[in-house]
C-alpha cells in the first residue's frame, strides 16, 4: 500500500501474518451472490417497494406497494442506507449522512509505474483518488470528489459521462498520474458510484419478526474499504444466531451484541478519513505536511487495521446467549 501526496510516495506498512486484500470489482461481487442464491432456489423479484408490515405469533407478511404479500418467519431488511425496513422498525430512526464526496471509477489505458498488486492512495489538487494496476492490462482507479451537495444515484446518472469526465479532467489537471488516468479512460466506461454517505449509529436493530443487516444497519463510507465484507459479516453472525438460538428475540438480541461494537468501530475510522478527503482551503494548503502523520493515525496497521482484517467467523462454533 502506498499513499501519495502531490509527487511525494509514502509506503505504508501492512499487517504481518494476513494475507494481501483481494479487490473484487463490485458487479463480480453482485453476479457471484446472484448466481449462487438463484442456484440454492433463492427468488428474486424487481421492482417491489415494501410499505408496512403485519405480524402475527407464527410469522410476518410483508405488503409492496403494488399490492402483493409475502410472509415468512422474520424480515430481514438489507435494503441499503435508506432501508424502509429500518424506517418501520423505528419512525424516528435516524438516516445517512452525506459525507461531502461523490465516487466515480473506471478504468485507464495508461500504464502506471508501480509494482504489481500495490494499491496506491493519492490526494492531488482536486481531490482523492485511488489506482491500481488490473492484471488484464490497463489501470483501475477511483475517485472521492468533493461536492457542496448530495445527489441521488439516479440524479447523477442522469448527467452525461461525458459531462463527468471533464469535470474529473479539470479537477486532476494538474496530478501526474491522476492527469494520465482521466485522460485515457473512455467517457462511455465511466462508472458513477453517486454521493458517499456514512450511517450515524442506529439505536434500533429489529423489533419484533423485523431485523436489519449491512447498509440497512451499518453503512461506514467506502473509506473503510469495509463495507460489503462488514454487511456480509452481519449476515453470517445472523444466520448462526438462527440457527443456534431457541427463539426470535434472543438470535436479534445475540445478533446485535455480535456485531454493533466492531461495526461502529470501523464506521468512526471511516469518518476520520472522510475528513481529510473532503478538506477547507486551510487545510488543503497544508495537505503536504499534515497528510502523512494523519494517514498513519487513520491506517495505523496493527491498531486500526489489525481488528478488521484479523475477524473471523467460526462457522461451527454454537452461539450462546451470552455472545459477545
């Protein structure tokens, strides 16, 4: 891993004892749990909008807004940041937080002179970006640009690409590589990943049948580099808390104590790093200087990173009551 400020490389320890981060591109990550759900029988139906609940002693029927049910032994709402299961389970519960960033990526033709498989953080004039070299040829990068305003994923599709790349080429004019990076990546490959956003801590997990997991529950910012394997954490911990637990209310209740301590943890890391990637004028003169000391207290490897990528599920060892 290695950080840059400007021209300046910093090389950043990694952890011993831990294998290297394996990248998965997120329409991978999608295609792989598709397949896999829709081969164990999983049904899959677009275009549902889930409106209220109705629970009865044996089980919970769910009713969208085009009129249909389904009804089944619990709810589990892994509907995003903007969960309406979380909205039923608590009406006052609290939403996303914009965290001043918009996220695009894409990948250049521009070959960047680094050692394969090292991931390079970069803060350039106009904003944060990352790169690596892709095994096929070619250099992924991505990039948090700071915005006055969050827009929604549809609103910012709706923006040409075209429009958004001009944007990013005068934001990184002055960046070598962020310059070559923009330049020789096609507008029409251009991904736009929309606002970023970080979910404050919520007070309620589930409430009777209804139970959140990933974004619904804990959303940390993509700069945790946390967040699908924390959402897919929380499933897991679920599933064996279902499965070991006599009843409802102690497998959510198990659940939470599993999972709330670590993923607010890696939420406040997140949020630190935030900071520096959207910062004041001020702060930007200094960039040089303050940037090195504050990325070595954010990715500190054995304090901050160490608990993180050290976790592991036992999948065979029974959950109690008593689960922490």
């Amino acid at each position: 891993m290695v950080m840059a400020v400007g021209r300046k490389r910093i090389a950043l320890p990694g952890l011993t004892g831990v294998p290297p981060l394996q990248v998965v591109h997120r329409n991978e990550l999608h295609r792989v749990l598709h397949d896999r759900a829709h081969a164990d029988g999983v049904v899959i139906e677009h275009g549902k909008r889930l409106v209220d609940v109705r629970e009865t002693g044996s089980g919970i029927t769910a009713r969208f807004a085009d009129g249909s049910t389904a009804t089944g032994d619990v709810l589990i709402g892994a509907d995003g940041i903007r969960s309406a299961v979380r909205a039923l389970i608590d009406p006052d519960a609290v939403g996303p937080k914009f965290t001043g960033l918009l996220g695009f990526e894409a990948v250049a033709r521009h070959e960047v002179e680094v050692e394969p498989g090292t991931m390079t953080f970069a803060f350039g004039r106009g904003g944060y970006y990352l790169y690596w070299p892709e095994p096929g040829g070619g250099t992924w990068w991505g990039v948090n640009l700071p915005q006055q305003r969050p827009m929604s994923l549809t609103e910012a599709r709706a923006v040409p690409p075209a429009d958004w790349m001009r944007t990013l080429r005068a934001a990184y004019a002055d960046d070598d590589p962020g310059r070559e990076l923009m330049l020789t990546s096609r507008e029409d490959e251009l991904q736009v990943v929309g606002s970023l956003h970080i979910m404050p801590p919520v007070r309620h997990w589930h409430r009777g049948r209804m139970v959140l997991v990933g974004d619904a529950a804990h959303a940390p910012s993509n700069s945790s580099g946390q967040g699908a394997s924390l959402a897919i954490e929380s499933a897991v911990q679920l599933a064996r808390c279902l499965r070991d637990l006599p009843d409802i209310p102690s497998a959510f209740a198990a659940y939470e104590r599993l999972r709330r301590g670590r993923v607010e943890a890696v939420a406040a890391r997140a949020a630190k790093i935030n900071r520096t990637k959207a910062p004041g004028p001020m702060a930007r003169a200094l960039m040089p200087v303050l940037m090195p000391m504050l990325m070595r207290i954010a990715m500190n490897p054995e304090k901050t990173l160490g608990p993180e990528q050290r976790y592991v599920i036992d999948w065979d060892a029974p959950v109690t009551t008593a689960a922490r």
